[in-house]
C-alpha cells in the first residue's frame, strides 16, 4: 500500500470541498480519476503530494514513497537541452559512474594487491558496482533514446534548448523526464493533450507493459482511460465514489450504484413511514405501547440513508435537417491546401468525395492541414488549384474548433439572436437553456464564458441552421464528459452528412461509418471505426514489410537438364546456410550463458576484491558482448 486516506475533510473557508474522502492507492494500481471542473480534483491531488493541508481525517504514505506529477502546465529548466533535462534525471547514477572511475584511478595507484588500501578501495568499488548494476546504470544512455523516441523526439536535434520548443513538445518532454524517474507513484493530470496518435498509443503500451510503479491518472480522454486504467475514481459532490474497471466499465457501474442507492432509499423511505404510522397509533395504547416504544427506538438507531442527490442535467442537443440534399453531396478534384498570407501551398492534389448520409471522421498527425482542409472545402481559405463542388440542396453548417467565429464582444444571447431575428425571445432562451446557458450567463460578453460555454453556443447556432451538412473541428475539446457523451449520441443520431476532425479516439470509435487518414502522401480511406482504422493500418503495414522487394541475388549457373529445379549448388548452399544458423544458435547460446557465468562470478568477494580478476572478467564481458552481437547480426541476416 502507498497510500491510505480515511475520512479526510477539506474546506476553503466556508466552502467545503471533500468530505469524508475514502481512498487506498495500493503498489502497481491503476488509477483514473474523474470529475466534472471544480469538483476538488486538483485539491486532492496535492494533498496526496504534500503541497496542501487537510482539515481533518487521516493520510498515510508509505515509507521511502516517490511521487512523480505531470501537472497541466509542468514547468522545465527552459536553459538547458534535451539531453541535458534528461540526463538529470539520472544525476544519482552519474555521479555514482564518476566514483567508479576515480576508485579505479585511485586502486590503480596503490601499490600491492595485497594491501589494506587496495583491499578497502576494492570493496568500496565493488558495493558501488552492484548498486550501480542494480539500477541499470550501464543503459541509461539506452533508456533515454528509448523514451525520447517514443514520446517523439526521434527527429529532434538533442542539444535543442528547452526554451525554444513548444508547449506541445515541453509536455511531452515533461512526460519523458517523469517515465525515466519511475518513481513508485505516478500521477498525470491530462498527459494526453498535444500528443497525436503515434505517440499516444506508444505511452499507452509503455505504461500498461513497461511501468512498474501505480498510476493516477486525471483525463478527459475516455479512451486513454479504457486502455491504462483498472480502477476508476469519481469526485462528485465533494464525495469520491470507487469503481473497478476502465471508463467504459465505470460508465455502467455508476449507472447501476445509483438506481440501487435510489432503491434502498425509496425502501427505507417507506419502511420509516410505517414505523412511524404504527407508533402513532399505538403509542398511547397499553397493550402495544411497549411495541410502539422500541420501534421509536429502532428508528433513532437506524442508520439514515441519504437521499440520492439529483442527477446534474446533461445538456441537450439535437441536430435536425430541413431539406434532403442529392445523393453526392461534395466532391472534390485535385484541390491543393493553402495557409497563410501570401497563401503557402501545404499540400496539392487532394480528392476528396462525401455521399449523402455518410458520417466521415478526418484525421493525421499534427500540422498535416486537417483544420485547412476544412477551411478550404468551404471557401474560407483559397485553393488555385483543383474543383470544388457541393451537391444541390445543400446547407452546411461549420464548427470552429476555437470558436473564432463568434464575436467576442456580443453578449452570448445576442450572439444567436442576431444571427436569428425571426424567432421569439422564448426559443432563443430555450435552446441556450437546453445547453445549460441561462440567466445571467447569457447576458455575458462571449470573450469572458468559458471555453466549454462558447463550444455550446456554438452547438446551438448548428441547432437552429438545422443544415443537412455539418463540418466539425475538434468539437469535443473544450467539452465536460457527460456533455461529450450527449454529443456524440447527437452526431449519431443526425440525420444528414458529417465530416469531423477529431483527436478524440472514443468519438472515432462511435460515430464515424468511415476513417479517412491524411498524410503527405495524401488521404487513405478506412470503412470502419478507429479501431478498425488501428487493424487495417497495422495489417497493411505487415502486408507491405512481407511484399518488400529483398536485394536481388547472383543466380547460380543453371546446369544442364536441371529445368525448373534447384542445382546442386543450389542446393548445397542451402544446406552450408541451414548447417550455420545451427552452428550461430548453439554459439548464441553458449555466449548467453557464460555472460551469465561472469556476472555470477563478478558477485564473489574473492573476485570483487582482487582488482586484476574484475578487469579480466570486464573485459570478457565486453568481449562476449561484441561476439553475441555479431552473432545475432549475422543469424538474422541469414534468416532474411
């Protein structure tokens, strides 16, 4: 057990903020932790760290206990490098590997093996050695280059300062740092922003297969959360509430706890009230007033159910068409993608189709020029090259992903109802309330509610422009769980055409009929969901890697009267081929277990003590390194 929380309170003055939170975060655990914002998520957090007292209650850290926290805004040493961030974090080990050369520096110098000296240096050396080994001192280098490439800096000048990279990149860097500490708890508050596909599914693997230690992990990603997570934690109403399982396992959960909370309640409800009936009635009878007494003193010991508190109302949305549009609703031929001012082509000769009904999902990695494309298909940036063509009947409504659409100095109720004068004040407020945009909020500018408020206001204009067409753009960014639950049965549940961008992988596994991937090669179209998309791509890539045309091989002299079969040199060779991969596994395994021999060896004190014996076995060691690498170059080569 790491850590042990039991009924602890915390307030800022007047306003309470956990209550009687229960928790248990055990060795190697995996969990998530939810809860709508200002749910007292962040509170919780840092008294876990240390950082912030509590009022009452009990917190128990296990001795020698390490906590690593990627907070939303991790901050780095902007004056150094890369590797230099990175290579901190071994600090430890280093110095520890410049001890072990000045004790050899120093043993060498001493005269006589045999000396007190040279005795008391070697077993110094000898202590420093195995808890160097221990850590895995010699592959720190290795263990580096291994998570800066996952985490994608394989590309990356190392020597790049810190201060010249971008927010994207100094989280990931900040993640990297923190899965090289491996310290026993490890908490991550929304690690997923700014990572794009590749590098999320490599630290998902990376924390389910590799990392040791417990995880926290706080993320709107219900995804990232399905596959990293055993346990999930919500924070509702100041209360935490535990369930086993990932997200998609909460979700039905949760469901279940409060119709059974909601059950026992109406059940004791009931059974207080003829309780109470009876006393009345016969309390002043003698003949059950004893009867009527202790059940009036059950009912002051009876431990008191609470009432369910009253589910949050999820917003509403709904996105209805007017018209049918033709069964082609877009084409699009050889279009080229154009940023910037003068217009900078970032990408030429797209075609693109979209069919009446279909609801398509766009994704690429970062900077591939999914928002742009968008923007281009609907006149917003110009294209030279190529034709676009919308279908008859068509009305398309766009999504902005940073809502740069809305004017930020109209009132949000001003904003709708300009954009519909026609209609009455009563539905205006009815569809801002809908998404839970009423009373005085609606009287704000829009450049001062919250980035999650403006995603709704812009949900409602789509609402009421009722377009048989949508585009969005990273709808769900800036959007609440329940309220990205709501969306996505809304984009279900339209009727007309979709196309959307979109990072979130638990949107792409539910709403799209078809994946279409951008690259710079151009768009690779995949008939499914993402999982399916995540199959195919890995099956096509398995497909390409077995059709990949080998080095061309000198062909041997065809012998007379051999027609279509193997000569005898042919053959020959084959078998000189098979007799020495047999010849290189018996090697591999000889060389494999005299390593084990000298790291055995390396642990007596007879030989950690003598200085020559260590040196030889060094450098066999070495020896037999380089040996069983050649080995294993020259059996995959003939295996190829």
């Amino acid at each position: 057990m790491l850590i042990s929380i039991s009924d602890l309170n915390k307030s800022f003055g007047e306003n309470e903020i956990l209550k009687n939170i229960n928790l248990t975060i055990e060795d190697g655990g995996r969990y998530g932790l939810i809860g709508v914002n200002g749910a007292g998520k962040s509170t919780l957090l840092n008294i876990i760290m240390g950082e912030l007292d509590y009022d009452s209650g009990e917190l128990y850290r296990a001795p020698g206990l390490t906590i690593g926290y990627l907070k939303q805004n991790s901050g780095l040493d902007r004056g150094s490098t890369i590797i230099r961030e990175m290579r901190n974090v071994f600090s430890e080990l280093l110095k520890a590997e410049d001890d072990l050369r000045r004790l050899e520096e120093r043993m060498r110098n001493v005269g006589g093996h045999s000396s007190s000296d040279y005795k008391s240096l070697m077993a110094e050396y000898a202590k420093k050695q195995a808890w160097f080994e221990s850590r895995d001192g010699y592959n720190i280098d290795v263990r580096i280059k291994t998570v800066l490439n996952g985490m994608g800096f394989s590309d990356k000048d190392l020597d790049t300062e810190i201060s010249t990279l971008s927010g994207g990149e100094k989280t990931r860097l900040a993640i990297a740092s923190l899965l090289l500490e491996e310290p026993s708890l490890l908490i991550l508050d929304e690690p997923t922003n700014h990572l794009d596909f590749k590098t999320l599914e490599w630290l998902e693997n990376y924390l389910v297969n590799d990392y040791k230690g417990a995880l926290l992990i706080v993320s709107h990603d219900r995804y990232f959360l399905d596959v990293t997570v055993e346990n999930m934690l919500e924070l509702e109403r100041r209360k935490l509430y535990s369930y086993k399982g990932n997200y998609s396992k909460y979700t039905v959960l949760r469901a279940e706890r409060i119709a059974l909370w909601q059950k026992e309640y109406e059940a004791q409800q009931l059974e207080i009230e003829k309780m109470r009936t009876y006393v009345e009635k016969n309390i002043t009878r003698a003949s059950t007033s004893a009867s009527a007494k202790s059940r009036v003193k059950a009912l002051e010991n009876m431990e008191i159910i609470e009432k369910p508190d009253a589910e949050i109302k999820p917003i509403k949305l709904k996105f209805e068409i007017t018209k049918e549009p033709y069964k082609d609703v877009l084409t699009a031929s050889g279009i080229d993608i154009s940023v910037g001012e003068p217009p900078e082509t970032l990408r030429e000769n797209i075609s693109f189709s979209l069919k009446r009904g279909e609801k398509v999902a766009l994704i690429g990695d970062n900077g591939i020029g999914k928002s742009s494309f968008l923007k281009t298909l609907l006149g917003i940036n110009p294209h030279k090259e190529g034709e676009i063509v919308w279908g008859r009947n068509t009305t398309v409504s766009y999504y902005e992903q940073e809502n740069l659409n809305l004017d930020p100095d109209k009132l949000a109720i001003d904003e709708l109802w300009d954009r519909f004068p026609r209609l009455p004040e009563a539905r205006i407020r009815g569809v801002l309330g809908s998404v839970r945009l009423s009373k005085d909020d609606v009287y704000k500018p829009v450049k001062v509610i919250s980035g999650g408020e403006r995603a709704k206001l812009a949900f409602c204009i789509i609402m009421l422009e009722k377009s048989n067409v949508i585009l969005f753009d990273e709808p769900t960014n800036h959007l609440d769980l329940p309220s990205k639950e709501v969306l996505e049965q809304a984009m279900s549940e339209y009727p007309g055409t979709l196309l959307f961008v979109s990072h979130d992988r638990y949107l792409l596994n539910k709403v799209p009929t078809k994946i279409v991937e951008m690259t710079a090669d151009g768009m690779t179209v995949y008939d499914g969901n993402f999982d399916y998309y995540k199959k195919r791509r890995e099956w096509l890539r398995q497909r390409e890697a077995e059709n990949k045309p080998k080095a061309p091989e000198k062909p041997a002299p065809k012998q007379a009267g051999s027609g279509g079969h193997r000569s005898k040199e042919q053959r020959r060779a084959e078998a000189q081929r098979k007799q020495r991969i047999s010849e290189l596994e018996r090697l591999i395994a000889e060389t494999e277990e005299r390593l084990s021999e000298i790291e055995i060896e390396m642990t007596k004190e007879e030989i950690f003590s003598d200085y020559e014996a260590m040196n030889g076995l060094t450098a066999e060691m070495q020896d037999k390194n380089e040996c069983l690498d050649q080995y294993y170059a020259e059996w995959e080569e003939l295996q190829e």
